[in-house]
C-alpha cells in the first residue's frame, strides 16, 4: 500500500477528472488523501479518499472568483486568462504549500500527484524530494517543437507560411510567458527554491510522470512527445452520479441534442439561448444545463423541445445524444467525444479556443470560432456536425481511441508505481526545469 496525496485546484473541472483518479487508488488499496477546496469536501468522501481542506491558502467560490480575485473584473479571453492564472494559481500556490508543510508533518506521504494547475503541490514535492506525478486535467500545454504553442487556439500550419507563423510563436513564448515568469520566480525564493531558467508553462510539469486527459488525436498528433507522458484517455466516472430529472422519459424515441456552457462562465445568452433559438423547430429534444447548483431554470422562456437542468448525468445522457453543443470545456468534450458525439464548439475564453481548434483538426467537431455565436451560426454548425458523414466518422474514431487508453485505472496504476522506486531520482522527482 502506497500514501498518496492528490492535489487540485478548487474548481469543478479539474477536482472532477483528478478524483476520477483518487477513486481508482482507493480501491487498489492505497491510502489516499485529496488537497483542494472546501466545496468539494462530500465529493472526496464520496471518492474514499480523506479530505484535506485549504487553510492558509485563499480559497474560492468558482462561480464567483471575482469577489476573491478582484483583478478579473472586467477581463476577457487572454487578459483573464492571465490574470487567473497570476492571483488565482499563482498567488494561492503560497498557502497551498504552507497546507501541505503542516499536513505534513502530522502524516508524511509517499507520492504527490497533482492537477498541472494546482502550483503548491509541485513546490512542496520539490522541496522534500517526493516522487511526483502530474494529472493533466487541461488540453495538454506541454512546449513542443511542433505547431503553434499550446492556448492560442491555432492549428498547426500547412504550408510554409503557416509553418513560419508557428516557429515564429514559439520563439516569442519567452516573452509571453514573461508576465507569470516573474510572479512564479519570486514565489521559488521565497520559498527557498533554486532558480529556475525554464519558463512558466515548462516549469508546472512533472519530469517524472504526467497522466494526461485525452489522446494524441487531440494533441495535433505531435510526434516529439516525451516518454514519461502517458495519454490515459478521459478521466470520467464511468457510473452516473446525478439522479435523473423527472422528465427523462422524454427522451425515449426522440433525436436528443445536448446544450452546455459548463461550469465556469455560465452566462446563458453566450452560447445557451443562441442555440436554443436555433434548435427550437428541430424534431428533437434539446437537453440544455445551467451549470450552476440549484438552478434549473433560465431567466427567459426556453422552446416546447427544451428541457433544463442544473446538471445531468452524462454517463447515462450522451449515449442517447446526436449531437453536443458546447462552449468546449475539456471535461465536457472528452466525456461527448468518448461515446463518439460530434461536438459544436463556441470557445470563447480561458483554453476553450484552445478546445475547438484541436476538436476540429481531429475532423470530429466544427468551431465557431466565437464564444458568443448568433442563432445562426449554432444552427449552420449543428446541421454539419448532424449531417457531414466525415464529422460523424471522425467523433467515432476520437471516441475509439479514447476508450482504448485505460482511463482513471491506467492513470492510478501510473501513479501508485511511483511509490515502488526504492531509490528515487531527488531532480527526476523535482518540476521541470529546477536547477
């Protein structure tokens, strides 16, 4: 039996995969316990994992990170992206490691897995020396030397102009990364931390273990990835959750299309109104969720085919769907895509962009391109993926290959085989680029 401490940030989309993870461990008879936010406490009981609660890091409400990190007032697309990842993952990674220092010394542990988001774990691994592993909950941003860098939402060039584009980006990551670079140095020394040369979107990964969420068909197909990445498939529960709402027997017989915007940024006239207006004269049942607790209602009248929930259960929900209309959160794309949906994207913030454009170079989903379409837009994207035998086809081969990666079980057994190095490697257990 190995202890394992599994760390996420506090927000639903990666606590969700990572306790996908903490489950399997669980039931292979390792001892468990999961770091991350108060809100998630009954969900980790649930997992059989022992909760280990945020303290001196500054924990928040994920539909409500304004009121904690005032600075995303008003920011959108890459300025709140960066501003998210300064205050939120940057500026709460302090605390997290100060937790875990104290969690430490009531109860050691053998190995540290964490979301690539979750900082803190990553440093406290660094300086103890633990075996860490990291759960690429994210579209993978691991720097290649092939396509564009990862997050802006671009497809690898297909000609020299393009090509030249991509070498050119990826030239100028320093100095994108320039603004989290220095924030993130100046937490190492203050944590006593060597300097680093390596820059902010090299330094988050485990040089050691990365179990990643997807699948090299949703990574441009790169080719220069390293050994120690191992694509695990969708880290989704694969039993449903969620009861049933009491209008679930409408489905049955019908042409089921499913609407969602996720769970961050949940503003339904984004994508969720657009496409109601768009699917109302469909012969279809529109499943559409408000992503918000509680809610199962919009604030406007919603067409006689639609019907709303604050959550569903996927697992037993998209084996009945057509078609998935989505604001590309990976979670969500990965669970539509793993039961061969062809998907509609409207990714409009944080890596959501990023979502669309590997979906659509897959062949298996169209991308708006917009995270606000107009009704037309949606209704033009859903007859192509409802129709374009060549999106249907690809969506099979995605879901296929994803189903065939192992899943949460592969990921835990990638994790739990850290524990059994006897003599660990102190710099291969380090982040990458530590010196």
């Amino acid at each position: 039996m190995a202890r394992i401490l599994v760390a996420a940030m506090s927000f639903t989309g990666h606590v969700a995969p990572v306790l996908t993870v903490a489950h399997e461990l669980v039931a292979a008879g390792h001892d468990v316990r999961v770091y991350t936010g108060s809100a998630f406490a009954a969900r980790v009981a649930a997992s059989g994992a022992r909760f280990v609660p945020w303290r001196e890091a500054t924990d928040f409400d994920e539909n409500d990170l304004q009121a904690t990190f005032p600075r995303l007032v008003g920011k959108k697309c890459l300025r709140q992206t960066m501003v998210n990842l300064e205050d939120c993952m940057i500026g709460t990674a302090g605390g997290q490691v100060a937790d875990l220092e104290a969690e430490w010394r009531r109860e050691p542990w053998d190995v540290t897995a964490c979301d690539e988001m979750a900082l803190g774990p990553g440093l406290f691994a660094e300086r103890h020396d633990v075996p860490l592993a990291t759960i690429a909950v994210l579209p993978l941003h691991m720097p290649s030397r092939q396509g564009p860098p990862s997050g802006l939402g671009l497809t690898p060039g297909t000609n020299a102009l393009t090509r030249l584009r991509d070498a050119a980006l990826r030239s100028a990551v320093p100095l994108m990364a320039g603004p989290l670079d220095r924030p993130f140095k100046r937490l190492r020394r203050e944590l006593g931390l060597p300097t680093s040369r390596l820059h902010f979107n090299e330094i988050v990964l485990s040089r050691r273990l990365i179990v990643a969420n997807g699948s090299p068909a949703l990574d441009f197909g790169r080719t220069d990835r390293p050994p120690h990445l191992h694509f695990v498939g969708a880290l989704t529960a694969d039993a449903a959750s969620r009861p049933v709402p009491e209008w679930w027997s409408d489905l049955d017989d019908r042409r089921v299309i499913v609407v969602t915007q996720g769970t961050q940024n949940v503003d339904p006239s984004d994508l969720v109104r657009p496409a109601l207006d768009a699917l109302a004269d469909e012969d279809a049942l529109v499943v559409a969720t408000t992503g918000l607790p509680g809610r199962n209602d919009f604030d406007f009248a919603v067409p006689a085919n639609a019907r709303v929930a604050d959550f569903v259960p996927f697992a037993l929900l998209l084996p009945r769907t057509d078609v998935m209309i989505t604001n590309g959160g990976w979670g969500g794309t990965l669970a539509g895509l793993s039961h061969g949906v062809p998907l509609v994207i409207a990714g409009g913030d944080l890596d959501k962009p990023e979502v669309a454009a590997r979906v659509a170079w897959s062949g298996a989903g169209v991308n708006l391109r917009t995270g606000t379409p107009t009704s037309a837009q949606v209704a033009e994207g859903y007859r192509r993926a409802r129709d374009d035998v060549s999106v249907r086809d690809a969506a099979a081969r995605v879901g296929a290959e994803l189903r065939s990666l192992g899943g949460p079980t592969r990921a835990a057994a990638l994790i739990a085989g850290l524990a059994d190095d006897a003599a660990p490697d102190a710099e291969a257990d380090q982040a990458i680029g530590s010196t």
